[in-house]
C-alpha cells in the first residue's frame, strides 16, 4: 500500500509537469489570424483600418503573431506595427491604402527628407518595436497619384501666387514645426519654400526598430519614399519589386528602399523602377542631421536589378550624419539617369567613406555612369573647412561593364575638400562623353578602359596624385586621350 502511494504520487507529479509545459506552449505559440475570417472586408471599398490595428494590438499584448491576407483587396488607412507582428499577403492579396489624406492624421513624428518633424503617419508605421515583418506573394498598392497631384498643385501654386494658404493641413504643419529652427542653415528663401510645401507620408518606416524584415510582397505607387527604415538595427529587405511609375503621371520623389542612419541593413535580389532613386543610403540634413549624428552604416547590396530610376545607388545627398561600410555587387543598372551616384554639398557635413563596389553591369544609362559630387549646391561659396564641410574618401570601384552612357561621370571636389583616395580597376565603358576630374587627389586607374565618342576619355584639373596604370581607349582622332 505504501508503495502504490508513493507510485501514485510520482504519477501525479509527471502528469502536473506534463500538462504545465502543454499549457506552457499553447500560451506562448503565437497566433495566425486569417483577417477574412477575422471580419476583414476583400472588397476594396470598405475600410479595414480599424480591425487591422487592433488585431496587431491585440496579438502585442499576447507576445505576438501574424496577421494573414488571404487573396482579395483590402482597403486601409495608416498601419501601426508593433513588436513581434508579421504582416503576410497570399498571393492575389493586395492591401490598397486609402487616397484621403485623413485616414493619415493625426501628424507623428517622422523623418521627412534627413530631418525629424511631425507629418503625416506614414502608410505603415512602427517605433521602437523589434521583430517585424512584411512579407508574401501579394502586393502592397500605395494609391500614390493623388498625393503627387497635389504636390504639384502646390508647388505651381507657390510658384504663380506665392505665400498663401494652401489647403487644410498646412496649418496642422506650421503649428507643430518650427520650419525655420529646422532649416536654420539654409537660407530664407529656400525656408519659405518648405513652409508651403505639401509634406507626403512615406510608404514604409519604421523608426528605432530592431529585426525588421520586409521580403517576396510588391510595392506600388508610394506617395514618397517607398521603404524608409530610420535609426534601425538589423535590417533585411529581400526579393521586394517596387514599382512607382516614372513617366505620366510621374511619381515625384518616389524612391524605392532609402534607409536612413540605419545599422546592419541588407538588401538583396530586389526588382525596382521608380520616379527618383532606386536606392539610397542617408544620414540626416544639415544641422538636425548632425545633432542627432547617426551614422548609415554597415550595409550591404546585393543581386539587384534597377530600371527607371534617378540613380541607381546613391549615397545622399542627406548624410550630415556619415555613410560608412557600404558594399554594392553583383548588380544590373538599365536605364537609370545614372549608375552609382555619391552627392553632397557645403552645409551638409558627414564622411562617406569604407565604399566597395563591384561587379555591376550597366546599360543605357541616360547621364553619368559614377558621380562623385561634393558640389551638389551650385551657389554655395568657399568656407573653412569646419563640420559643416561633407567629405568623400576611400572609395573602391573595381569590375565594372558599361555601354550605351551619355558619360561615364564625373569627380567634383570643393577647395576646401577634394574627393580624396578612389580607386577604379578592371573597368571598361563605351559613352559619348568621357569622365571628368576636378578637384580631386589620391585617384587611381588600373586595367581601365574608357572610350569616348567627344572629347578626350580623362580630363583632369586641380588634382594631385593621379595614377593611371595599364590604361586604354578610343576616342576621336583629333583629340588627346588625357587632357590635364
């Protein structure tokens, strides 16, 4: 009897710590919410906004989990992400954002061109959450031709009628922004400009988040920058295709992945046509850049293709805070103004520097295929060099295919700051016009070849420390292969 007891009560034991580790796993298995089944409306019409967040407030609360889109089209307003949420869009699932400007409001605080302000809530939003993620089949539509329409509407405005009320929400804007405090280092026709300017929401940003992961969904026509992370760690953006039209109606400022002062970002095997630059890496504008003084940095680009577009990768020209550690490989420009494009001015501040790209093959590129611009303000004027000069150092471009280019570019330095240690090896480019350099030292060419159909393939002038080393070209009988 004794024994049978004791049996007993080591049974009871086992079945308590069994059924306590069950319990255990079922309350921390984080659920999957079919949103049709959840009360979601497919119909495009109805609006989703409100069942949307709070079921991501709801799983939040519970450690997390995912919200599931089957196929059909939801209509919504601003998404507000939180920790531990996944967003995922079976395929033939689109989430169509609405086109009313008040499913954005109220104002929150953003990053909007390199500086921290309150506008409107971007499409999908998230601050100071960790774990997030976008992904699927289906397609995230950001209904982005109103929001440039009016854009238009008021820059025409501003530019025919000058100062004057421009629709409802610019009041909004001047109560809770100091425009003037912000833009302190420009000047005051350039800060009466913003003052009228319509602010445009961005389609994705997430702000101070960790772990975010947008991969497989499409994007389409974004009011503004399209995937915007700002001060985030530990970034993924996967097999993405952006597509924001670059012909009427031309999509202004539509960027496609821009991440801003943002640590560990990877970018690969992603498709993108836009209305501006495919992809861009910042740091801040100016002084507001420099307060803040984050830095973009260890990011990595990889198995991209990009068409339409301004640039194919650019760094700038907001990068008062510093770009550092950047690789770009194995990638395809057809079509894009230009290749890799590194922009800045006077006032900005910021070192770019630790750049590596390699193994890009570029096509029908419409302007210059590298630009290395520290001139990017045309009216600024000669300063002491101070934290307001931005500089361009250390920099390596090796393996590189080029042809039908109007330019293979151009390497313009300030005096008080040339663009200093580049380096360009293994590279051939067929282009109408060759490559220029002004104002620049520590340049380097090995196993290069650049033809040009005008002019001489290297002009240089105000440079020091040139080195051109096992270098070819073709270029018109009655001009010098080197001008200096």
């Amino acid at each position: 009897m004794k024994y049978t007891l004791i049996i007993s009560i080591m049974n009871l034991r086992t079945t308590l710590f069994v059924f306590l580790c069950f319990c255990a796993t079922t309350v921390l298995r984080a659920e999957r919410v079919d949103m049709l089944k959840a009360g979601a409306k497919a119909n495009g019409k109805t609006l989703n906004t409100k069942l949307i967040n709070s079921t991501i407030d709801r799983l939040n609360r519970g450690g997390g989990g995912t919200l599931f889109f089957p196929a059909g089209t939801y209509l919504t307003g601003s998404i507000h992400l939180k920790s531990n949420i996944t967003l995922e869009l079976e395929a033939g699932a689109t989430l169509l954002f609405s086109d009313n400007f008040d499913d954005y409001l109220p104002f929150v605080e953003v990053r909007h061109e390199g500086v921290m302000m309150k506008s409107f809530q971007p499409l999908i939003y998230a601050v100071d959450a960790e774990n997030i993620t976008i992904k699927g089949e289906g397609t995230l539509d950001g209904q982005g031709k109103k929001w440039w329409m009016e854009f238009f509407r008021v820059m025409i405005d501003l530019k025919d009628n000058g100062m004057r009320d421009i629709n409802k929400y610019q009041p909004m804007w001047d109560a809770q922004n100091d425009t003037t405090a912000i833009y302190a280092e420009t000047n005051k026709d350039y800060v009466s400009t913003l003052q009228r300017r319509f602010f445009r929401p961005p389609f994705i940003q997430p702000v101070r988040c960790k772990k975010v992961k947008i991969e497989g969904v499409k994007i389409v026509n974004s009011p503004f920058w399209t995937i915007n992370p700002a001060f985030c760690d530990n970034v993924t953006v996967h097999g993405v295709t952006i597509y924001n039209p670059s012909k009427d109606p031309k999509g202004p400022n539509t960027d496609g992945i821009n991440p801003s002062s943002c640590r560990n970002v990877r970018i690969s095997d992603c498709f993108i046509s836009v209305g501006d630059d495919c992809i861009t890496i910042k740091s801040g504008r100016d002084a507001d850049g420099r307060k803040y003084g984050k830095a973009c940095e260890n990011i990595t680009i990889t198995n991209c293709v990009m068409l339409s577009g301004h640039g194919g990768v650019v760094i700038g020209s907001e990068m008062s805070g510093g770009v550092r550690r950047v690789t770009i490989s194995n990638c395809v420009f057809d079509g894009t103004d230009s290749g890799i494009r590194l922009k800045s001015s006077r006032g900005r501040g910021g070192v770019v520097e630790e750049l590596r790209v390699d193994n890009i093959v570029m096509k029908n590129i419409q302007r210059n295929a590298f630009i290395f611009d520290l001139f990017y303000d045309k009216e600024s004027k000669v300063e002491p060099v101070s934290e307001r000069t931005p500089v361009f150092r250390n920099i390596h471009l090796s393996n590189i295919t080029g042809s039908d280019i109007k330019q293979i570019g151009y390497i313009k330095g300030i005096e008080e700051m040339p663009v200093q240690g580049l380096s360009f090896s293994n590279i051939n480019m067929k282009a109408e016009v060759g490559f220029i350099v002004d104002i620049a030292e520590d340049i380097r060419f090995d196993n290069v070849d650049f033809s040009s159909q005008t002019g001489s393939p290297w002009q240089f002038s105000k440079c020091k420390q040139i080195v051109l080393n096992n270098v070819r070209s073709k270029y018109p009988v009655n001009q010098h292969p080197i001008v200096t």
